[in-house]
C-alpha cells in the first residue's frame, strides 16, 4: 500500500460514537432517571412501596445498566483501533483502566437483583417480618451504591489518558480532550469527596465537579457519532 494513501478513520470513529452512545444512553437511564424516580434513600417501608409500585422500571433499569457496562468493555476497544497510533502506551492504560470498572459493575448490579429476590414474596423468605425484609433491602442498595462510589475510581481514571490520546491525536478537535482530562479529576474529586466527607452532596463543589467530564463525554460520542474523525497518513497509523 502506498505510502501516501489515507487510512479511513470514518468507520472506526462511528462505531466507537456507536458504542458511546449506548453507554450514555443506557448509563443516563440506569443510574440517573431511574434512581430519580425510585429513590434508595429515606423510610425503609416508603422506599420498598415504590420500589413494588414501579417494579418494571426497576428491572428495565437494571437491563439498562447490564448493557451500558457490556458497551463500556467494547468500547475502549474500539477506541484503541482509533488512536492506539497516538501513543501505545497511553492507548493500553486507557484500555486497562475502563475495562478495569466492568467486573466490578457488573457484580455490584448483583445487589438491585438482590433487592428483586428479597421482595419476590418466595417461601423461604415468609419467616422474616416486613421490617427485617425492609432493612435488607436498604442494605442492598447500599451496598449498591457503594460498588457505584468504588466504580467511580475508574470510570476517572480511563479519562486521562483517553483525553490525552484525543488531545494529541488531531483527528478529534483538541476541546475534547481537555474537556476529559479534566472529567478524571472530576470523578476523583467526586468520589474522595464523598469518601471523606458524609455530607458532600451538600457542598456546592459537588453540582459542577463532573460537567467537565460530561461535557466531554456526551460531546466526543456525538461528534464520533455524526462527524467521524479526520484521516491520517498511513505512515503515522502504526503504534509507535
């Protein structure tokens, strides 16, 4: 092949902005609209009511949650393919750290379906009182969310050298990868705040610590998604 022939970027952009897309969407549904609407903090006995009245849009979410971490190990696979020529090193440390977050995502959603069994009604569980029932439940979500705050570490972590590799590529306007750099220190900040501190959620630092990162996020899948990634020369497409 010539030396001078262009690599095409288009199709290894667009199905990382594929894959990207999924994780957002089904990340946005599991872990923000879902708990939004069936809230895992305040009376045991109010929380696992509406946990029982939407029960469908529990498991949905769920499922939700199932799909986004399967995308999420997919996609810095796909993203390999599109910047691992940028700088080896920093492509495996991004690749390391997002798939990293999966298993443990993937155990801690063992935690909502817990919650499911607990008020499944079966027989085995009739010799406990409704209380007792109750603060199972509020101990599975939890522990639920603590998997979430330990799950924060990397979904941060594979932030910096993602925004690294897009900052250096040039192929992905640079904004982007600023904008992801400083969503890992996000996370981090996030999930030390909350660590440390019991009542973080009340600092105002905590409403703006990750738009950096979501900005970024949702603003690289949709310019993979819908404009692709400039071409490069074949000689600069080898790992270095």
């Amino acid at each position: 092949m010539p030396m001078d022939k262009p690599v095409s970027n288009k199709r290894a952009a667009r199905v990382a902005g594929l894959l990207y897309l999924i994780v957002v969407g089904a990340g946005i549904f599991s872990l923000a609209y879902v708990p939004s609407q069936i809230p895992a903090n305040g009376d045991p006995a109010s929380v696992v009511r509406t946990i029982m009245a939407s029960e469908t849009l529990f498991r949905v979410g769920i499922l939700a949650g199932l799909i986004c971490f399967t995308a999420f190990l997919l996609l810095p696979l796909a993203l390999y393919r599109l910047l691992g020529h940028v700088d080896r090193t920093a492509a495996v440390l991004m690749v390391a750290f997002a798939v990293a977050s999966v298993p443990i995502s993937f155990v801690n959603m063992l935690h909502r379906i817990d919650v499911l069994s607990l008020l499944s009604g079966a027989e085995h569980l009739r010799g406990f009182t409704a209380e007792q029932l109750n603060a199972q439940v509020m101990m599975a979500l939890k522990a639920y969310g603590n998997g979430l705050l330990v799950s924060k570490i990397f979904w941060g972590l594979w932030l910096l050298p993602f925004g690294y590799l897009v900052f250096r590529s040039g192929i992905i306007p640079r904004i982007f990868g600023v904008l992801l750099m400083m969503g890992c220190f996000g996370y981090l900040i996030d999930f030390t705040g909350q660590l440390l501190f019991p009542d973080y959620r009340e600092i105002r630092i905590a409403r703006f610590v990750s738009l950096p990162g979501t900005f970024g996020e949702i603003g690289i899948c949709l310019w993979l998604l819908i404009m692709g990634a400039r071409e490069i020369p074949a000689g600069r497409a080898d790992p270095s």
